[in-house]
C-alpha cells in the first residue's frame, strides 16, 4: 500500500461545478493543479478536513476554469495512429525534406531511430552521429515534424541550446517558433503512452 487515498469530489463555486480529485499524502501544504486534460487535483495533509479542501478549491474555482479553458484551446486532435512502417516512412521522410538545409554547413545525413520517447519530442546523439524522433510525431502535422527533424539536425552544429543554436534555428526555419508552440498541443500524445 502507498498509503494514499483518493477521493473524487464535487464543489460548487462561484464559477460554476467543478470535480476534483482529493488525495491525501505526506505533504505540508496544500497543492492544487490542473494537468493538462484539465483534471483537478488536489493533495493534502492525512488529517486535512474536507471542508477545507473544498473551500480551497472554491476559491480558486476562477484560476481553475481559466486555466482549464486555456488547456481546452491548446488541445489539438492529433491524426490517426500508423503502423510502424508507416511511421517510419512518415519521419523518415520529414529528415530527408529537412535535411538539405544543413547539408552545405557540413551537417553527414544522419541514422535514424524511432522510439516512443516519453517526455521529448526527439534527441540528438551528434557524437554517435544518430538522431532519435519520438513515434508519437508521426501523428503530428507534416510541418511540425519538419520542425523538430530540423531541431536535431542543428544539433550536430550546435550541442546545447544556447544562442547559436537559435540562431541556426532562426536562419534555417524562420517559424520554428509558431512550430514550436503548435506542437505543444500534441503534447499530451505522449504523456499519456506506456
Ligand atoms: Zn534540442
């Protein structure tokens, strides 16, 4: 046993219902959250009241349904899932299209691997001369796996983020940005795998 105790509860607040999970652990304080499904979480201290974590939730019912409209918005429908052939294909493809912009700074095509990363979109081993791409991006819009195709790639030039990096970034794919921040929406693709 872990000792935990969920508890699924229901608070009206001035903002209208919301559910949230209650669970009690060894904590000090009181820490909400809303993940990025928009679930409600709440853990508290073993002996913590319920009426006080209601009443906490309830005051921040405001922050709580803003944010859960925020993460309404980000949230995107990622595309049907592939084989693994047709992933492969599909990433394989956003390198060899990405590729010849890094070709003439001396950039060797690299050796691709495919894996179902859990909390990155790919990494870059330049010193072993692969690049890995997370198989969830094989569900994500043709540009935004350019993008991240890309991102490795300028790794090879560039080991760590820093602003050369960007700067390659910015020359090579002047949206990378735009790119960058659609492909958060697609984030919970992975979360949720294995
Ligand atoms: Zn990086």
């Amino acid at each position: 046993m872990s000792g935990e105790l969920s508890q699924l509860r229901l608070v009206d607040t001035p903002a209208g219902p919301i559910t949230y999970t209650l669970t009690r652990k060894r904590v000090k304080n009181l820490n909400l959250r809303v993940g990025r499904d928009g679930a409600v979480s709440l853990s508290v201290p073993p002996r913590c009241a319920l009426d006080r974590a209601d009443t906490f939730v309830r005051e921040h019912g405001g922050w709580i349904i803003q944010v859960q409209a925020r993460q309404r918005e980000k949230r995107v429908e990622p595309l049907p899932p592939v084989d693994r052939a047709e992933c492969v294909r599909l990433l394989g493809e956003a390198l060899e299209r990405v590729y010849p912009l890094v070709q003439p700074l001396g950039v060797a095509f690299p050796q691709l691997k495919l894996r179902a990363l859990k909390s990155q979109w790919g990494n870059c081993h330049w010193a072993q001369g692969y690049i890995t791409l997370n198989t969830a991006l094989a569900r994500c819009p043709e540009r935004l796996r350019d993008y991240v195709a890309l991102h490795e790639l300028v790794h090879f030039l560039h080991h760590n983020h820093g602003p050369g990096f960007y700067r390659q970034m910015d020359a090579l794919m002047p949206d990378w940005k735009q790119r960058r921040r659609a492909l958060r929406g697609y984030e919970t693709e992975f979360d949720e795998k294995e």
